[in-house]
C-alpha cells in the first residue's frame, strides 16, 4: 500500500469504532475510553495484516493508537454529545428556532415577557 491508502486505513480505523461505540454507549469519557481501546487493538492488528507478522515495536503501536484513537473519538463524539444534551434540555435552542418545538427556547422566551402586576 502507498501512504495515502494507509492514512486512510489508520483513519477509518479510528473513526468507525469511535461512531459505533457513540451511538450506544451515552456516557462521553467512556465511550471515548472505550473507543480508544478499540483502536488500540486494531492498529497493531491492520500493522501484522499488511506486513504478516507482528511489528517489533507492537507495544508502541498499542500506546500510541490509544492515544490516537481517543483523539479521534472526542471529535467524532462531539455531534453525539451535542444531540443528547439537546434532548435532555441542557442546552438551549438557537434563536431562529424558538418557534419551533424546542421546549426549553419557549420557556427562556415566557420568561423575558414583562409580568403584568
């Protein structure tokens, strides 16, 4: 393989464990550590695939995968994370969707409205 078919490999292994894990795992540090370890395994085993054998430095490749694979997974977990907290009403609406079903963006509008005393 030439190194444009490998960034893309290592890549994919990184961010199709890290989408696979986010969707059903809800808790974002443990998805991520999750996924993270996912990666650490896959590396090493694309590496014995390509060159049918272990790599001599196989632990490395263990230790920097999991790196790599966490730091792909918190930018792959940011959408997830952004969905839930909006359904779970901890984040507000944006302005050009207050009059649209979004709970918590018509209850922060009421309260800005002047009380009649």
């Amino acid at each position: 393989m030439d190194d444009t078919e490998v960034v893309m490999l290592l890549i994919l292994i990184g961010v199709i464990p890290s989408w696979l894990v986010h969707i059903y795992i809800k808790n974002y540090i443990k998805a991520v550590l999750l996924s993270g370890s996912i990666c650490a395994f896959l590396y090493p085993v694309a590496s014995w695939i390509e060159l049918g054998y272990l790599d001599p430095i196989w632990l490395f490749g263990l230790i920097s995968g999991f790196f790599w694979g966490c730091a792909i997974s918190l930018f792959v977990g940011i959408p997830f994370w952004y969905v839930r907290m909006k359904r779970e009403k901890h984040l507000p609406c944006p302005d050009k969707f207050q009059n649209s079903t979004c709970e918590l963006g018509e209850k922060e509008s009421e309260d800005k409205k002047p009380k009649d005393e």
